[in-house]
C-alpha cells in the first residue's frame, strides 16, 4: 500500500511513497501530511476470527492489512515491546466502572501514558530500516508532557539515531519534566523553550520543511525525521487499540457482534481519535467518535460550528495539560478523508494565513456524522476524579474530561468506552486536590506518597526513582534558538 499527501503534490516531492518512506521523511507537499492512499476494508468476519488473540496477533494482523513494507521479522520484534507492558497479553486492559461505561486503560507502558501504545512499535521499526539503509537519523519530537518521555524510552541508544525533544518550559507535569530531563541516552537531547506546546510543534514542523536544516544535516551525514503523530508510523499503532477495544467487550460478553459502540477520546492533537475515525471505516462497529477537551475548546468550537479560528485565541494553562494544544495537527487527515486533497490545501492555506478557516454547511454536516464534541473546565475533572474515588477507581484529569462527553453528547444507549491516556502518577498534585477538595499546591513527591498510602494505589518503580535521578538535561532557550541548538548538538555528540 501506498502512502499520499494531504495537500496534493508540488512536482518535486513523489506522488506516492511506501510506509516506510512516509515514516522515515514525514513532511509531505506544502507543508501537508501522509495518509493511505485507501483504507484496508477488513472482512466481516475479522473480528469473530481475533475474538481468541492477544493483543499482538491482532497488531501484526492489521499492519499486514495495511500491507506495509516492513518484514515479519522487524514487525515481531517491534512488538515484541509489548512484553515490557504490565500485562504483555493485555498492555491496555479495559475495566468496567459502570453498567454501560468502560474505561480503556492506555497508560501500562514504560512511561506511563498511551503515547508508549504507539511509540514502543514505532521506535524499533524506524530504528530498524535506518540500521538496514545503514543511514543516520535525527529525530525530533515536541511534547506536551507524553510523547517526549515515550519517545526519549523507544529511540534510547538505539544504533543510527539521534533524538532531540522540544517541550514547553512550565508546560508539563513535574513527572513528566523529569521523564525528560533525567534521560541519560548518549543519542539524546531535551531542550525546553521559553513558550507553549503550539510553539515547540510549529517549530517542529517548521524543521522538518526546511530544505536549509536539512542540508544542514546532510552536511553531517544525517537524515530528519519526527516521532509527533505527523508521523504516520504513530497513527498507524494508534488504530489498533480501537479494534481491541471492541473486541475486549465481545470478551466479556458486554455486547453482541455488530453491535455499535460509543467512544470516547480526551483530545488534543486529534490523533488518538483519528485511530478511531480509521478504525470505524476500517470496519468497527463505532457510532459515533466523541471528542473531549479542556478550557482550550478549539476542536469543540470547530466540531459544533465548523469555524477553526485561533486568530483571538491564547493558550489556557489547565491541569490537562497534555490538551493544552490549539493547532491540532489531526484534524488535516480527517479534513482530506472527508473533503480532498485541494479543499484542505486551502483550508489549511487560510489557516496559515488567516489563522482560521471555516467549513461550508455540507461539509460541517459530513464533520458530524462522525463527530461530537463537548469541553469542561478543571473544576468538572476534580469533581469527577472524587466521584470516582468514591466508586474505587482512580483516574488522572484527562480521562476525566471524558465524562462530560458521556453524560451530555451520546443520542443512543450504547456502551461506551471512554480512554485513560494517562496513569494518575502523572498529574498526582491535581488529583490529590480533588480527593481532598482543596486547592494547596502539594509537590508531586508528596501527593505521590499520600495517594498511593491512603487511597492503596500503585505507585510504580519508575515513577518513585525519578527524585533520586541526576538531572541530565538542563537546557531552557528562546524558540529562535531551537535551530542552532540542535545542529550544536549534533556536532557536539
């Protein structure tokens, strides 16, 4: 299967290219993204055939759906990593929290957080076919707190790669600061920037389209790609665990086959949804994808009225902060699945020029056949974290935003799954401050502690030694200065 560009071609770059082509140089024509020429249309028996497989067979069953050029033996291996997951059977567990309410438990990697879901496969496979090529990489990724830590874990010291990783001083949970900052790869750097994730991603993007950085890389031997969900090698990880998700209620005899489900996805980047959009045209039976997001409601705004416009917007701080996004990367997949190659050339030509665009009135009705969107303030997600405390189940912010989505945007009465992209440890002073209905500012070693003492839950090792660990990466910079200093750290390494 091949791989096409969002935005049409511009005659220079090839009309098509393979997987591993579209992963190893993500950057498509003017600025645009890839996708598959065609979704595999899984048969309709595929689900009842992987009722009784793991989690992997299931992964390696659609990634040969997609017919990728990536051998048996580098696809095995990849998810092989799996293993290193609390259950390598089952790394995203599904628990039942109500009659008709699921959560999906993404966050039993290494880092604690889906991105791992994603990243782990994704890492060895592109360290993989650049071993292969025999050809050195720089990889970049920008994080608001999740993507950094699982792509710094996956590329660790892997042969032919270098990985540099952009986040926004301030801008992510201390836990997640220091996953990054206490990395201690030889092929490794972490450089926070004086500004938001918005900026970390456009330069990040910026980087990637210019011809100048890449020569400047090529000087040194060295080819450019990105660990973002850009990156199709993520998204295409990112559809599996929508398949399991309904197989996981089949199992369990929640639901009957072909019977539609609800999901629901805390969003900010649009790429664990766009995992579902693909996974329902694929074949789930899904009815509908609904998106929650935070006091940055740009996705709610656009879903509900078709307007993208962030010309009068600025960035809310919450305590979701992996949602603090407001140029949603995403949603241009989705915009050229339902819309074309030239519509979202201009709509994303506004965008860049007007900071904004705006849907037709067909187009907004084709958005919604597949989406629905709500948003809710920090407030909401305390008080539905001690709601839950209460029932004997722990959540972190994020996956709290889900439950305005189930209470408010679902027509029909069908189960619902809603997705847990990250353990509590992550965000543990908000969730304390929900437990205990207060507002002091608690230091995460200590919310930790109480937490896991008073409310009996698991506090993994890899998150109790991140205190203890020597701070390997100190870097704080102006967004200008991004650039030179990661050529400086490409010659210096």
């Amino acid at each position: 299967m091949n791989f096409i560009e969002t935005r049409g071609n511009d005659k220079i770059k090839p009309c098509e290219v393979s997987f591993s082509e579209a992963i190893l140089s993500p950057s498509a024509s003017f600025g645009g993204l890839y996708v598959p020429k065609e979704l595999p249309k899984l048969e309709d028996d595929f689900l009842q055939k992987h009722l009784d497989c793991d989690y992997k067979k299931l992964t390696f069953d659609i990634l040969k759906a997609f017919k990728i050029d990536i051998t048996d033996e580098d696809i095995n291996e990849a998810l092989a990593l799996y293993d290193n997951f609390d259950d390598s059977l089952n790394p995203c567990p599904i628990v039942k929290v109500k009659d008709d309410l699921f959560v999906h438990e993404q966050y039993h990697g290494p880092t604690r957080a889906f991105k791992d879901m994603a990243l782990q496969p994704f890492g060895s496979i592109l360290s993989s076919i650049a071993k292969q090529k025999n050809e050195k990489y720089l990889i970049l990724a920008a994080t608001s707190g999740d993507t950094g830590p699982a792509a710094l874990n996956t590329f660790k010291n892997k042969e032919n790669i270098k990985i540099a990783c952009l986040y926004p001083n301030g801008g992510t949970s201390d836990v997640q600061k220091l996953q990054m900052v206490c990395e201690d790869g030889d092929n490794q750097k972490v450089i926070g920037i004086e500004g938001n994730f918005d900026d970390a991603q456009t330069a990040l993007k910026n980087l990637l389209s210019s011809e100048s950085f890449k020569k400047e890389l090529e000087n040194d031997g060295i080819k450019l790609s990105a660990a973002n969900s850009v990156n199709f090698g993520r998204i295409i990880f990112q559809i599996i665990y929508h398949f399991h998700s309904y197989l996981e209620l089949l199992r369990q005899e929640e639901i009957t086959y072909g019977e539609k489900i609800y999901l629901v996805v805390p969003s900010g980047n649009f790429g664990n949804v766009l995992g579902g959009f693909y996974a329902k045209k694929m074949g789930v039976p899904i009815e509908k994808l609904l998106v929650a997001s935070n006091e940055n409601n740009i996705l709610t705004e656009w879903i509900n009225t078709g307007v993208y416009d962030i010309s009068n917007k600025k960035l809310i701080l919450t305590k979701s902060p992996a949602m603090d996004i407001l140029k949603s990367s995403n949603i241009e997949r989705v915009i050229y699945h339902l819309f074309g190659a030239k519509r979202t050339k201009e709509l994303f030509d506004s965008l860049n020029e007007n900071k904004k665009f705006e849907l037709t009135k067909e187009e907004l009705d084709l958005l919604q056949n597949e989406f629905s969107a709500i948003n809710s303030d920090d407030n909401y997600g305390k008080e539905i974290i001690k709601k839950f405390i209460d029932k004997n189940y722990l959540m972190d912010p994020h996956t709290a935003t889900c439950l305005k989505a189930y209470e408010n945007l679902r027509e029909k009465n069908l189960k619902t799954v809603i997705y847990s992209t990250a353990e509590w440890t992550k965000f543990s002073p908000t969730v304390l401050n929900a437990l205990k209905e207060d507002n002091k500012t608690y230091a995460d070693k200590d919310a930790l502690e109480e937490i896991s003492s008073k409310y009996n839950a698991n506090l993994p090792q890899s998150i109790k030694k991140l205190f203890s660990s020597k701070i390997i990466h100190d870097s704080i910079i102006d967004k200008e200065d991004i650039e030179k200093e990661i050529v400086k750290f490409i010659r210096e390494a």
